[in-house]
C-alpha cells in the first residue's frame, strides 16, 4: 500500500513485510537478481544456491520473540546438485548449506522491513547437527524466529533458526547473525 503524499512530502512505501506475507519461486529470482528491494539493497543468491523454493510465511510480528518468523519450503529431489558430488556413493547434503539457508532468510527478511543495503552472514553462535538430508527426503521447511533488528550505520538482524526433514528437526542453530551494509559503510572485514 503506497502513502500518497502531501504537497512538499516524499512518497513513502510501506515494508513490503507489511504487504506481502508469501513469495513464490519467481519472487526469490526477481529477488537474486535485485528487482524485489531495489539495486544495492538485499539479494537472495540465485540457484544453485538458492536454498529454498518458496517462503510460505513472513510474519512481522509472529514467532518465538514477537519480532518476527519467516518460514522457508525446498522440494528435495534427488538430482540436487550437491549429492552428485558429497559424497560419491553417500549422497548428503552439506550442513552448511542448510546453515546458509537460515542466513539467507535472515538477511531476505531484513530486506523486507525496509532496511536498506545489501546482506552479509555475520556469525552464528552454536549450530547442532542431529540428522541428515539424504535423496529419500522429500521436504525441508526451514523456520527464524527474529530475535532483533537493529538499524543504525547498517542492518543487523540476529535470531534463531532449524531444518526440519519430512517434519523432524534435524539442524538448530542459536544466535543467528545477518547485517545489511550499504556500499559506502562496507561489511566488517571478512564478511
């Protein structure tokens, strides 16, 4: 919904959290390619690694801490590209690709609330492995519950995130960390 403005005023748009709750797979592209948030803000990768097929739910308001969730979908399908190579014979999806889904929707949420600049993975603070993601899965939800957003120089979102695997939670990971930087404030170095 768009704010028509006053005579002297700048139009100002809302979030677009605050307008849209779900993305098909053709919003996360138009996303990786800079068309969602605008050029030099938040981008999703675009595939191969581009973790997740559709994002059925960004609440603003909802989760864990009140703050926010986002709900992330992939369709498991043996022919991913990562079980052709990890490893020959015993085909596993690595952690860390599971780890920087999280991230991504950490970073496309902050996206979402306006935050302008383009997105970092920062850190996270503990990451437990309790299961796999093997050919024979055939869903993966991924869930952030927001914990903070800060905006100050830059963006800075932190939560908490899991994979759940045919619905069993196999990867939690605690103190999630994403900053959104614009170019002339730069990322901290080595990020």
């Amino acid at each position: 919904m768009e704010h028509i403005p006053n005579e002297g005023q700048m139009s100002v748009q809302e979030p677009l959290a605050e307008r849209q709750s779900s993305f098909d797979y053709e919003d996360l592209l138009a996303c990786g390619r800079g068309e969602l948030f605008g050029p030099g803000n938040a981008q999703l990768p675009l595939p191969p690694m581009l973790m997740f097929d559709r994002i059925p739910l960004l609440d603003p308001t909802g989760g864990e801490f009140g703050r926010g969730q986002i709900v992330a979908e992939l369709d498991v399908k043996p022919d991913l590209w990562f079980f052709a190579c990890h490893f020959q014979g015993d085909p596993v999806m690595p952690g860390c690709l599971g780890l920087d889904a999280l991230w991504q929707m950490l970073g496309f949420f902050l996206g979402c609330t306006g935050a302008p600049g383009k997105g970092r993975a920062l850190g996270v603070g503990e990451v437990k492995f309790s299961g796999m993601v093997v050919p024979t899965v055939k869903k993966l939800e991924y869930v952030v519950d927001v914990q903070r957003v800060i905006r100050r120089k830059f963006a800075l979102g932190t939560g908490n995130g899991l994979l759940k695997a045919d619905g069993e939670t196999i990867y939690t990971a605690q103190d999630l960390r994403v900053g959104l930087f614009q170019a002339e404030e730069g990322a901290p170095a080595g990020a």
